[in-house]
C-alpha cells in the first residue's frame, strides 16, 4: 500500500520527478537558492561546508552553480531538521550510511521521551504556583520532590542542549562512531548524553585548569600564558556562537 512506504522513500521520489524529464537541470545562483528553499545564503554555505550539498563551480569565476537536485536536497535537509535531527545524522541519511526510516523510528523515541520531561517540567511549574503561600518558594522541598519523582522514572527537562551541540560542533559524535563501541553510545539516549556531558566538561575545563595553574605558579604569575588562554577561550567561544546561529534552522 502507497501509505505504508518508508518517508524517504517519498523524499527520493520528489528528487526522482524533478529531474525525470530528461532535461539538463537549470543552474541557478545562490540568492535563488536561497528564494527557493526559505533558507538564508549563511545557512545554505553551511550545509556546504559541511558536506551536505556540492554545487559545482565555474571555473573561470569560481562561482557556485546551483541545480534543481540541490535545491530538493535542501528541501530534504529542512524537513529533517524540523523533525530537529542532528546535521550530523542528516548527512550519513543523505549518503545512506543510515537508513532513514530506522534513524526516524530512533529520533521519535527521543522526542517523545523529551516530550514526557516537558510536560513533568509543566506538571512541576504548575505546582509551584499552586502550592506558593505568601510568595515564599521553599527550594528544598521542590527539590526533593523533583528527586523523588526521578526515582520512579518522572524525568524532568535537562540542561543538555548546549551539550548536544557542542558535540556537534566539535565533530565528537563522529570521533565517537568510528569506534568498535561507538554505536552503543548512538542508539542508547541514556549513554549518549553522559558521553556527551563528560566530553563537554573535559574540554571546557582545560582552559579553566590551565588558568588556575597560572595564577598559582610557584615563579610568579604567567601574563603570557594567562592572555594566550583567555585568547584561546574568545576565539572557540566565538567560533561557537557562530555554528550555534548557523545551525539553529
């Protein structure tokens, strides 16, 4: 039956009949890219960057040359991403290094598992104003509450967002899958954040330990040191501010 076909499969299917006609696909610029797909020229250039389309250039002005086939692939690119998939997972679907319909039937799992921890955080929100007398919120008792309910499987939203995408950001979920046991960590929600928090404080405390280790040297205070480290911060700081904003579809 036509309704119980895989969703990829009627993605390739729209790529198939844009160009089934038999006719050289048209080249176009970026900007009507861009028109075309609803995405920004920053955005468009960093799904390039990252590997998921490869307009060819021209050779003598190096200018890219968008065709019809890339256009579609955006258009798959953004029906992934608001089903919020990593650009990193989109990329092996687009290569077929993953099936998508079994990548999907994993990712649901997850968004329904974020989605029960939002409604305990509202369920949560919601006592909190009930129970507040006199506008004094008493933080040990919530606290306690939240731990009991965790204890019994009531999860509740987790500060993992940034985590995630610094994971992206640094290629860790790649590094990681190119291991014998890199896969657990990807099908397993669980050890994939844990991985994921621990990879994130490692990194982040390497400048923190080198600073402290400055400040408290035995020879004196390292100026040099202390200004390349802080030098070393805003440049990786700034840099992911930049693939958070372009990454946010």
């Amino acid at each position: 039956m036509p309704n119980q076909m895989p969703l990829h499969y009627w993605i390739c299917l729209g790529i198939r009949k844009q160009s089934s006609d038999g006719q050289r696909s048209m080249q176009m610029r970026i900007s009507e890219v861009a028109e075309r797909t609803g995405l920004s020229i920053s955005n468009i250039r960093f799904y390039e960057k990252k590997g998921l389309i490869g307009p060819q250039r021209e050779k003598e002005s190096n200018y890219r040359n968008y065709t019809d086939e890339d256009v579609m692939r955006l258009k798959r690119i953004i029906l992934y991403r608001k089903m919020d998939l990593p650009v990193e997972t989109i990329g092996r679907i687009l290569i077929e290094e993953e099936d998508a319909n079994h990548v999907l039937k994993d990712h649901l799992q997850v968004l329904l598992d974020k989605q029960q921890m939002i409604q305990n955080s509202v369920d949560l929100c919601n006592k909190v104003i009930e129970d507040q007398i006199d506008g004094v919120l008493d933080v040990e008792y919530y606290l306690n509450y939240v731990k009991e309910e965790e204890e019994k499987g009531n999860f509740f939203a987790m500060i993992d967002d940034v985590v995630e995408e610094f994971a992206a950001f640094t290629n860790f979920d790649r590094f990681v899958g190119s291991t014998a046991m890199g896969w657990r960590f990807f099908t397993n929600p669980v050890l994939n954040r844990i991985i994921n928090v621990i990879w994130f404080l490692l990194f982040i405390s390497i400048p923190i330990i080198g600073i402290i280790d400055d400040c408290l040297d035995e020879n004196g205070f390292r100026v040099q040191s202390l200004v390349l480290w802080i030098i070393w911060i805003l440049v990786f700081g700034l840099s992911f501010l930049r693939f958070h904003r372009k990454s946010k579809f």
